[in-house]
DNA sequence: CATGTGCTTGCACGCGCGTGCAAGAAGATT
DNA sequence: AATCTTCTTGCACGCGCGTGCAAGCACATG
C-alpha cells in the first residue's frame, strides 16, 4: 500500500478553505451548514480520499457504531443465515460488525470482555451455550451498553430478548403433523443443558398434550451435529418400539433432522415420509436440497435483525423480549 | 445494564495510589515497572473492572488490533470454516475481526472504504467476486495498511496473497481419477467470471493433459449454488454424450459437487460413482455425510490463518504470495 | 441607515491512552 | 559516606474528532 498517511478534517479544511469543523458538519446529517460550504467540502474531501475516522468520532461521542456478535459455534450453517442479514442489515443502518468466537461457553466472559473492551454499542450473543444463568452470573454482562440475547427467548434481567415466537411454531408443527395423520411423534433435542434454553421440545409437548393428551418422548441427543443426531437415533429407535412406537420424528433443529433423515433412511433402511415423517427447525439451504427436502420452520431473521436496528437506535435500553413470528415450510419430508 | 459508567485508567492509578502512566505500564507487557507495583495496579485493576480501551489505545498508538473480514457471499459453508478459523485463531494473538459483507462486486469499495475508516490493521478479502482487476482499480485498496487476499491467488501489485496450493491440489485429484480408472472428466467449474480467478479448471487441464494428451471439457455453472450445479449438470449432461463421454465429474467445489451429486442420482438415475464419480473440492462438513461421502480437496485453512496472523505481526507489508498444501479426502464418490 | 433575526462558522475542551524524555528512587561501587 | 548506575515513575504532547457556545455574517425590516 503506498498512500498509508493517513489524511485527517485538518487537511481537508485546509484545502477548501475552512475550518475543521465545518468539515466534520459537511459530514454531519441535518448539520447546520450552507449548502454552497457542504458541497465544496465535500467536494475537497473526495478529491484528497478523505473519510471520517470512525475511531475517534466514536471515542469523542462515547458511539463507536460497532456492534459485537458474539457466537458459541461455527457449525451449522444457520449461523450464516444470521451472519449474513446481520452484517448487511445493521451496516445499511451504520453500524460495523465485529464477530467474537467465543470458542465454548467458557470464553462467553472473555468474549464479553472484549466487545467491552471495543466500546462496542451493543452486544449480540447467538448460541444456545449462552443461558441465562451464565448472563446473570458474567459481570462483564452488565457493564456493556446493551445487552441481546438473539434467536432465544432470555428472561434475564437486563437483556434484551429478539427471537421466534417458538410457541407458536411448536404448535403450529404439531397441527402440520397432526394433520398429516401422524399420532406417534418423537421428539429429537440436543443437548439437554443447551437444549432447555430453546423451550421447543416443552412447547411441543405442551401443544401436542392439549391435542392429544399424552405428551411426546423426548430423546436429547449429545450436540447439535448431524453424525450425532445419526447415531443416537440408531440407538433409540429400536429400544423405543421402532415403528409402532414412532411415525414421525420432530427435530429441534435441521442439522438434527439431517442426521436424523439420513440414520432413517441410510441406517434404518426406511422410508421418509411413507415410514417416517421428519420436522425440523431453521429451514437452512440444505433443507431445500432434493435429496433431503425437508419440512421445516423458518424463523424470521431478517425482521429479527430489523428488530435489532431499532434497539440500537433507540437511546433507552429497555429490557425487552420480542417475538417474532416465522412460517411453516410443508417440503416432502412430511 | 447498570455500571455503564467507564471506568478509566485514571481511576484505577487513583485507587492504587501511582500515575495513569504507572496503570498503562502494568498492561503493557515488557515495561519498565517494579513487579510489585505491577500486581498492585494489577489487582486494583481487576476489583474496579477495568480493562484498556483498545479504541483509544488504538487512536493514540496508530494500531487498531482490528482487522476487516470481508466476505462476498454467505451461502457457502465452507465461509463458516474459514470465519471460525479466522476468528479464533486471530483472537489468540489478540486481534479482533470485524466482519464486512460487501454484498456483492459492487459493494467491495463501500467495504474497503468501511474497513479503513475503523482504521484495520489488514483488511481480508475473502470471495472469487474480489477479482485482481477489482482490486487494482480500487483506490480504496492503495489506502489500507495491508491487504490480504485469502483463499485466491492473486498476482495485484501490493496485495498478499495466502492460498491453498491449487496446481498441487488439481494435480492430486487428476492423478486419483487416473489411478481409480476413469478416464473421461467433465470440470465442472463456477461462473466464468469468477472461476477464472480461481484457475481449477486451467491447472486441472493441464495436469490432465499433460497424462492423458487431450483436455477435459469445461462446463461454467451460473453461480456457486446447488441446485444451479444441479440444473445446469441435467442440460449438459446428455448434450455431451453421456455416460459415453464423463465418467467423472470434477468440481470447483462441494457445493457444486453436492448439486452434481443429487443431478446425477436424482435427476438421471445414476449411480455414484458406480457409473459416475464425483469430486469436490473445500470439505464442507455436509461432504462427510452418508449421503453423499464426497472425495474432495481439504485446503488447510487452519495454517493458511496462521500465515496471516505472521504477517499481521511482522511489520513490513510484503507483497507477497503464500502457497500451502492441502490434502485429498478420499471418499465413497470416487 | 440603524437595528434585529436567523443562519454559518470558529473554537476551547475533552474522549482515554501511547510515546519519549526527564526526574526521582534504589541499589552498587569506591 | 559520596558518587555513579540502573531501575521506576511522572508528565507534556498528541492521536482525530464531537459538543456546546459565542462570534460573525447576511438579510430583512422600519
């Protein structure tokens, strides 16, 4: 790189003639400046490549326009779903996004740290590892500016709660299958610790009990990967009767149900949906592939992260939860 | 959020009773300080919560410890890989990431433009859309401190290129489809415009050719996605003769190889790699699963962040060029 | 032409910390 | 005990820009 001086408001005003802070108003929206002054700084400005530096206007406003996503894992391709509206939509508004990996739940206080660190304006955290009592318990927590839980229900005081209204989806799950005719679902979570922050396998089983009156199993399985969902429901579908037990299998998420479709049909030598019918939860590209088209919910992330823009730009910090709606998407799987 | 209050290092050199300079010099490491002064600050430090501000670290010392990520798309898993990597791996020696979505060709100068003004210490262009052609007319690229570009060769004036050693990569997969017998490829490779930076298909041919006499025919998919692959393999295929004229389909990555996979089995009736073979190339996880067990290409990803992190900590900005070898991952598609 | 109003512009001060130098403290030397 | 080192510590200045206020200006009014 040649040009590595760097080229501050000094140098611009001294070029068109002014001083430096009407060059920082010819930047500045609804700043009080002549339009004839703007134009010709603007002007200046561009010719000389000059932009503002967002470090040190943010540690003059106490703004840095920086937000921090803080993620548990890199392993389902969700995540990129959320990386990608996430980083598009808050720069539309402004804002820069600065990934952490927290590298498992122990790093969440590192994690916090250095977002806090980074005077970010908000923190965003995204994974199941992140429960409300490890929030409640991490200092780090409550001294960032903002706090969001994103893509879970939080009711930890303090944060801010954006996800899906997974009641909603749970009972609308339970209609699509009952419709369908299925009477025997299984339910496959993940992890019982991570799993229970997410509500989906007790929202089922709340919607399906007031349909049905007895409630679903439940099987957890050890982490949210497909091999794993594989292989744990190679071991427990025979022990739970096989296919007088289960005519469908209701997966917490679609990396779940990848796995779970591929032991049915792979392992099992079944057939999805004749056999067994499969949900999942997320609705990921993968989903969508012929070899799995997989029926699925799909949650609202792009009003999610509208919901997340307007958090940041609303001064106060309330302590919030939204839920947001998503939709059924009814593919081949059941 | 309760303590928004920031705490500074005045506070701190206020509570343990030395200068502000005294509270810096316990941070930094290698200072000239007393180890007993050193623990107090130190543990002061750590009662009243306080940590460096790395914003204003960073404006006053001309170091950000940031660096830009930019990506040109999401859809591809194998982004995660590299963001995972990337994130940790940098985090370790004390960088922070942040990530831009350039969303699309025409954003990358916003995105470059964006990264310096938070002052990075390298901005990472990650994406076949970041051409040597895009890159030399940026002039926003002549302003950053350093430029990387990863996963791509690339041969732009000022520009540090770290990549997986593709003319080893296409000359191992060459020699595996001769060793397993097939003798009639098709390349399958992504947009003409793109795929041409990537050069897969050029050093492919010329390794096949170099074997066998004649070149493999070239068939461009519209874009990196599955089921575009899909489409455009089922056009092609019977146009091209068939059975009669591929016996294997190499491709320009998995995703591509994932949507061949499916034309083949799903839309012709074929199958792998009994009657065709198909490989890949990047190692999404999705390519270990049953149903697909894709041969592909492992770019060493982890050692490719490595790199970077040297170059981030050594001083110069060579304009340099890091080629470094993967590995093949023989599966069950050939 | 004098006065008042509203629009522009300039500026002191501060955001939190790093750098380099000089003063001070502590230990070593004769 | 006096002096010299070496180690510690304090400080002026600057990084690039935002905020709030006051001075400057143009124009309209009487």
């Amino acid at each position: 790189m040649l040009e590595t001086d760097t080229i501050t408001a000094e140098d611009v005003a001294a070029a068109a003639g002014v001083s430096r802070w009407t060059v920082a108003r010819a930047f500045k929206k609804d700043a009080s400046i002549s339009r004839k002054t703007r134009d010709k700084v603007l002007a200046v400005a561009r010719d000389l490549g000059y932009v503002p530096d967002l470090h040190a206007a943010g540690l003059a406003a106490d703004r840095s326009n920086l937000v921090a996503l803080i993620f548990d894992d890199f392993d389902n391709p969700h995540k990129l779903v959320i990386l990608e509206r996430m980083t598009r939509i808050v720069q539309q508004h402004g804002w820069a996004a600065i990934t952490i990996n927290s590298g498992g739940p122990d790093g969440a206080t590192e994690a916090l740290q250095s977002a806090r660190q980074r005077r970010v304006d908000a923190a965003v955290m995204i994974g199941t590892e992140f429960d409300d009592e490890l929030l409640s318990t991490a200092t780090e927590a409550r001294r960032l500016k903002k706090l969001v839980v994103f893509a879970r229900e939080s009711l930890c005081k303090g944060t801010i709660s954006i996800h899906c209204d997974d009641e909603r989806a749970m009972a609308e799950i339970a209609e699509h299958i009952t419709a369908c005719g299925r009477r025997r679902p299984l339910f496959l979570a993940g992890p019982e610790t991570q799993s229970a922050g997410l509500r989906r396998a007790e929202l089922f089983n709340a919607s399906w009990t007031s349909r049905h009156g007895s409630p679903s199993p439940i099987v957890h399985v050890g982490a949210y990967a497909s091999d794993t969902a594989y292989h744990r429901l190679l071991e427990v579908f025979g022990a739970l009767g096989g296919l007088n037990a289960v005519d469908v299998v209701v997966c917490e998420n679609d990396i779940i149900a990848i796995g779970a479709m591929d032991a049915l049909r792979h392992g099992l030598g079944l057939h999805v949906p004749q056999d067994v019918g499969v949900v999942g939860f997320d609705d990921i590209t993968l989903a969508a592939a012929p070899s799995y088209a997989l029926t699925t919910y799909r949650q609202p992330i792009s009003s999610m992260v509208e919901a997340l823009v307007e958090i940041l730009e609303s001064g106060e910090t309330p302590a919030s939860v939204t839920a947001l709606e998503g939709r059924l998407v009814v593919r081949s799987s059941l």
